[in-house]
C-alpha cells in the first residue's frame, strides 16, 4: 500500500498538468505497477512486491498478499460507491428527467449495437480471446457490455474534481451513467448464467435488484430519514461528530445492500450505490462524507486499481492481428458513446458543448470497466489475451474523457457562458477563470 500511495503521489503532478483528475491518476498507478511496466523493467522487484501464486511442495495456490488486496480493495470500491450514491443530486435529476432518460437509451443501444457485431466476429477466433465455454451470442453480449459501460464511481470522481456535481451536466452525465451500468450488468449476468446451464440467475438477478430497489426507496429510505434528527453539538458524539449508534447504522445499511446485491447477482456496488442515494439529505449525511472521503478514496480504492493492474499483460497483444482487435474495439468503444451520447443530448435541447461534453464523460470507463473484466475472468469467459486489450481501451478512453470535456468548457467560457443548474448559463461577472482551471 505504501508503494501504491507514492507511486500514485508522484505521476499525480504530470496528470494533473495533462488536465487529468486523481483517481486517474490512481488508475493508472495500478497499471504502471504491474507486469506490463514494473514487470517489464524489474521483474524481480515487482514478483516481491506483488507476489501473485505461492508454492507449497508441488501445488500453487493464490498468495495470501493478492487476496488481501483484492478484500481491501473490494471494502474501497463498496464505500466509494456509497459516496457516489450519497453525493447524487435527485433534485437536479428530476428536473430533466425526460432528457436524462432519452440520452441514457442511446447511449446503450447504439454501443450494444456496435459492440455485439465486434463480439460475434471475435468469437470465430477460437480460444483466443474467449474461451471455450462461450459461443457466439454469449461473446457478442460479453462485448456488448464492455463497449456500453460508463465507470460510474469514476465519473462521479470526475464531476466531483471538475466542479460539475451541481450541474445539469454532471447530474444527466451520472444518470446515463447509471442506466448505462445497470444494462451492462444485467447482460454480463445473463452470459455469466448461460455458460452455467441455466438462466435462472439472471431472473434472479433482475428480480433482486428490482425488489431491492423498491424496498431501499419506499421503506429503508422513510426509516432512514430518522438520523436526520443528529446534531454535530450533541453531548456523546465521537471525536469526528457522529454517535457511534449513527455511525453503526449507517455501516449496517450499507453492508446489508452489498451482501444482498451481491447474493442476488447484480454484485455490491449496486447495492453501497442505492444506500447512499436514500440516505437523507443534510448535516448528518455531509458529515459522513467529509469523514469517510479521504480514507476511502486515498487508501482503500487504490487497491482495486493495483488488483486489476496486476492482471493486465501488454506482451500478450503484441500480434498485429491482436492489435487491430484492439484497434477495432478502441475506435468502437469511443465514437460509439461520444457519438451516441453528444448526439442524443444535443436533440434534447443541450447547446453542442455541453452535449459534446457529456459524450466526453460517457467515455469514463475506468473502475466499472475493470470490475467487469475481473469478473468476466473469474468465471473463465475471457482471455487474458482479451483481458489486457479491455483494460488498455479502458485506460485510454477513461485519460481522453476529461481533457475532451474541459475543452468544451473552455470554449464554452470564451463565449460568456459556463455549465449550470439549468444548462449553459452566462458566467458570473466576477469570474476570471474556468472553475475547472482551480487546481
């Protein structure tokens, strides 16, 4: 973890001058650690530091180091994603609700549309990229799904750092975001279920999240709204403000909603995402946030992003019949949802920067996209052929989406005008600078 965290700190002033934010910089961090790079340059340094199987007498099993950064990665990603759920704007949402849902459809048909012609072809490579258990529609869907998918904790970090999280920009951009997730995921667990033998777990899968849904909105959100009575004065606060009991509850309902997501099919993320999203508004939930932020995204996510980094190998796509696979899906993959997203937008009334924006944002594929893949591998889908050539879209698309959005602010403010609450607003008159350019 120590390594992770200076690694991080150091390439964090250059990809900060790149108009990048940090947890891209934690991404990458991940990737420049593992075989790929370290591994390329110190092979022995890097197996000592990130050992990944361990010998006893003539078996190999997973080392104990790799599973205890998958566990604390994995509490990293579920905390962070309730952060993203508690930071979500409903009232912003609701107000363009119609626009937000117009442009989440096609930014998922059309990449599901272009991403299962990909799969289908890639699937006549026998072995190469998938493996023997998955037959033609399976890949196309498998395809389809990592094409579709807009990282959602890693957006909301984006419009966190960019100074969008109160703008209808970052608000519609977080909502395809999340339609676009919950698409993914289902098709990704009905691959997963037929290459068992059986679609029960993905009825399973739409069921539980529905009911989950329902019950964390109409019952668990009401019973919720009790915490709000707190205040930061009382006399049995901990040092950080909130009472232990709040505290408790707030980890139970947060805990509970991942075993059960989990359980069901949809996986933990979803579940930390929801009990955010009903957790009530004001002092108590702030506070929250202001405690939980650093530790989480500066300590515990950083694992995830190594976990991942360690499984991706850039020798094994060196083929210049990989290559062009890789090349294919990297051009689909970004003109896809670009295209889809900006165009979707721009017909829903956006001006054209803040439509070419969100088709910007939507490119943000990073910890969902790696989820993803990790599970895709787990249940013996992919290669690690095709693993390493989603994982470099992933790192590309995710390094192009700010860069591509600030440009568009950036002309943006040239005109007199910046990204509100209702759209493209003129600038205060007091403004001299782009709030994306405040370091």
């Amino acid at each position: 973890m120590l390594v992770i965290l200076v690694t991080y700190r150091l390439i964090w002033p250059i990809l900060r001058k790149l108009a990048q934010v940090q947890v891209v910089a934690i991404m990458v961090a991940g990737f420049l650690l593992g075989p790929s790079v370290l591994g390329l340059i110190w092979p022995t340094g890097q197996r000592w530091l990130f050992p990944t199987t361990l010998h006893i007498g003539g078996t190999s099993i997973t080392h104990p180091n790799l599973v205890a950064i998958y566990v604390v990665g994995q509490l990293g990603l579920v905390l962070y994603m309730f952060l993203v759920g508690a930071s979500f704007k409903l009232d912003i949402l609701g107000a363009h609700r119609r626009q937000a849902g117009v442009t989440s459809a096609f930014g998922v048909v059309v990449p599901l549309i272009l991403g299962s012609l990909l799969g289908w072809t890639m699937v006549t490579k026998h072995g190469q990229y998938f493996t023997d258990k998955v037959g033609h529609w399976q890949g196309a869907l498998f395809i389809a799904s990592a094409v579709a998918i807009t990282a959602f904790p890693m957006l909301a970090w984006i419009v966190y750092d960019s100074g969008l999280m109160n703008t209808r920009l970052g608000t519609m951009s977080l909502s395809c975001a999340a339609v676009d997730d919950a698409c993914s995921w289902m098709l990704l667990a009905a691959v997963v279920a037929s290459t068992r033998g059986s679609m029960n777990g993905a009825l399973i899968a739409v069921a539980g999240g529905v009911g989950y849904l329902l019950f964390m909105v109409f019952i668990v959100r009401r019973w919720l709204a009790r915490l709000n009575t707190w205040s930061p004065r009382g006399d049995n606060a901990l040092t950080g403000g909130i009472p232990i009991t709040h505290l408790t509850i707030v980890l139970l309902v947060i805990l509970a909603g991942c075993w059960f997501t989990d359980y069901v099919g949809i996986f933990s993320v979803f579940g930390a995402f929801v009990a955010g999203t009903v957790m009530p508004r004001g002092e108590f939930l702030d506070t929250i946030r202001a405690r939980f932020e650093p530790l989480v995204a500066y300590l515990l996510l950083p694992a995830f992003f190594i976990y991942s980094g360690l499984n991706t190998q850039l020798s094994l796509i060196l083929k210049p019949s990989v290559l062009l696979i890789g090349a294919a899906i990297l051009v689909v993959s970004f003109a896809g949802k670009f295209g889809a997203v900006g165009l979707a937008a721009r017909w829903q009334g956006m001006g054209w920067r803040e439509a070419g924006s969100m088709g910007a944002l939507a490119n943000a594929r990073g910890l969902m996209e790696l989820i993803l893949l990790n599970i895709g591998q787990s249940a013996g889908l992919i290669t690690n052929e095709l693993y390493t050539i989603l994982a470099l879209m992933t790192i590309i698309t995710t390094l192009l989406a700010t860069p591509i959005q600030r440009m568009f602010e950036r002309h943006a403010w040239k005109e007199g005008y910046v990204f509100g609450r209702t759209g493209e607003e003129p600038k205060p008159v007091r403004a001299t600078t782009p709030a994306t350019d405040v370091p």
